[in-house]
DNA sequence: ATTGACCCTGGAGTATACTCCTGGGTTCAA
DNA sequence: TTGAACCCAGGAGTATACTCCAGGGTCAAT
C-alpha cells in the first residue's frame, strides 16, 4: 500500500490529477490511513497506466472510465472492448480527413499568393477567405 | 445598415454570435441606432465570412483577430498572411501525424484481438493497454 | 519540540467558442 | 393600443482535463 504521492511519481501524473480522477470515478485508492491519507495498491498503479495509454489512443476519460467499468465486469468480453476500439478509430480517421481538408485549402491558399510582397488590399488570401460562397476547396 | 438578427440571418450565425464576437473585438457594428441597436454593414458581412472560412481553415479566434488586423493594416503585405497560413499548415501536419499514430496504435490493439468471445481477463487490449511501459507503438 | 515534507478538503481558475437566461426596452403592424 | 417580434446588457453555464490555492492536519527525523 502506498501514499498518493509515491502513486504519482511510480506513474508521472501529480497529486492533484490522481484526485480528480477519483472524483471523475477513475481511480479510488484501495484503502485510507488512520489520518485519512489516500493508500493504493498495485492495481491502482495498473489502472493510472490504462489510462494514461487510452488517452494516447484518443479516448476521452469519460470513454475510459467506461472501458474500466468493462474491464472489471465478469460477464464482458473481449469484443466489448474491440467494439469500442473499433468505434475510436472510426472517429479519429473521420477527424484525420476534416484536417487533411484543412491543410488542403491552406496549400491552395498559399500556392495562390503569387507575390509575398504585394499590398495586403490585393492579398490572394484573404480574398478567398472573404468570399460569401466558399469554394469548392474549403468545406 | 442592418440590424444584428439580419445579419446573423445573412451569415448563418447566431446573434449571441455576433456580440460575443464583438467583446472579442473581431466584428464590430458600423454604429448604434438612437435606441442602443447595433447597427452593421457590408464589411461586417465580409468580415464575419472570414471568420467562418477562417475556421474551417484551422485557425483558431485569436489568430483570426490577428489576421483581421493583418488586413486591416495599410503596411501590411502579403507575405505577412501567407507566413501565418503555412505555420498553420504545419501545426495542422503535426496533429495529423499524432492522429495517425492513435489510429496505428489502435489498429495494432484490434488485429491483436483474435478471440471476441473471450472473457475481458484474457482480453489482449486491455492486456496491452495496462503495460507500464507502452511498447514501441504507442509513443 | 520543532522543522520540513507530506497529506487533507473544498473551491476557484485555465482555455476555447460559444449558448442560454433574466429582466427589461423598442418597433411595427393590425 | 396591444401583441409579436425584435433588441439590449450582464452574467452564468457547457465540455474537457486538469492545475492551483488556502488553510489546515500528519509524519519522521533531529
């Protein structure tokens, strides 16, 4: 059983994070001290590392808490959790397009500025950007 | 002159809109009717579809008020627009690539997943995601 | 006994881009 | 003249994931 502090420093989140998380129902720490300190076991350790590598996949802590409540049913099984990766990926690809959009109008925008010197009134870019009808390049 | 709800109607925003864009100082009102109403013209019109496209381009409020100013600017040239248009191009690369290592990551999860039927203590996701040190695919 | 490092609760603050609400004044048509 | 539709200011609320603070208690070593 350790203190709240060495939990942090084992997983590099601070003090503060790991009570928010309890608060957000992520992480309760298996026991209390006398004195009401917060003590965790190995599987809180576990879990801070889950969560810190969902996040890295793109998953919210709301979505996370919700494949921890997974994690620990009996009855789940492994396609719950598939099912949700599935889902996430699905999201993050939709996500990889609208910015791949965007990048893509900022390339025409700026192939279109013939001359970096010219009066900002006759700018190229902001012309386009003004426009009321967007072109076919910015949806 | 038009009042704030034509406008809004003009530029598909909303009125609440356009007056939190006015205490963000990016669309101001050409002046005010006797009763205190806003009273706007064709450049607010211009102005707000900039913004609009603006967005869709990435850029986030605050680097929109810059680029307005930009426009506003007698001194201002091209060049100056077009710098924030490719630093713009490169965050929105740099996301991307962080998108896309989330999407291999969880592609890597969900292959690795070969039984959906197995109960979650043997998933292999929740396995991989529990890992104290995530392994070379997830950085 | 005291010092410093640690822990507690409860609440506020951060950033972004709005949206909604209260309580009131204005404009216009019937 | 009255009612609907519009407008105003000021402030609070939304989501996300924390971070920081005040004011206090606890623990280990000296």
């Amino acid at each position: 059983m350790i203190t709240i502090g060495k939990l942090a420093g084992l997983t590099s989140v601070s003090n503060d994070t790991l009570r928010y998380y309890e608060a957000e129902g992520l992480v309760s720490p298996a026991g209390k001290s006398p004195a009401g300190y917060r003590l965790y076991d190995r599987d809180s350790a576990r879990r801070i590392h889950f969560i810190k590598h969902a996040q890295q996949c793109g998953f919210t802590l709301a979505e996370i808490r919700d494949l921890l409540d997974v994690r620990g049913r009996d009855k789940a099984c492994c396609g719950d959790v598939r099912t949700r990766a599935i889902e996430k990926k699905l999201q993050i690809e939709s996500k990889i397009r609208a910015m791949k959009a965007m990048s893509k109008a900022l390339d025409q925008l700026i192939s279109e500025c013939a001359n970096e010197k010219r009066p900002v009134k006759e700018c190229t870019i902001i012309a386009a950007l003004e426009r009321a009808n967007g072109s076919k390049r910015m949806q």
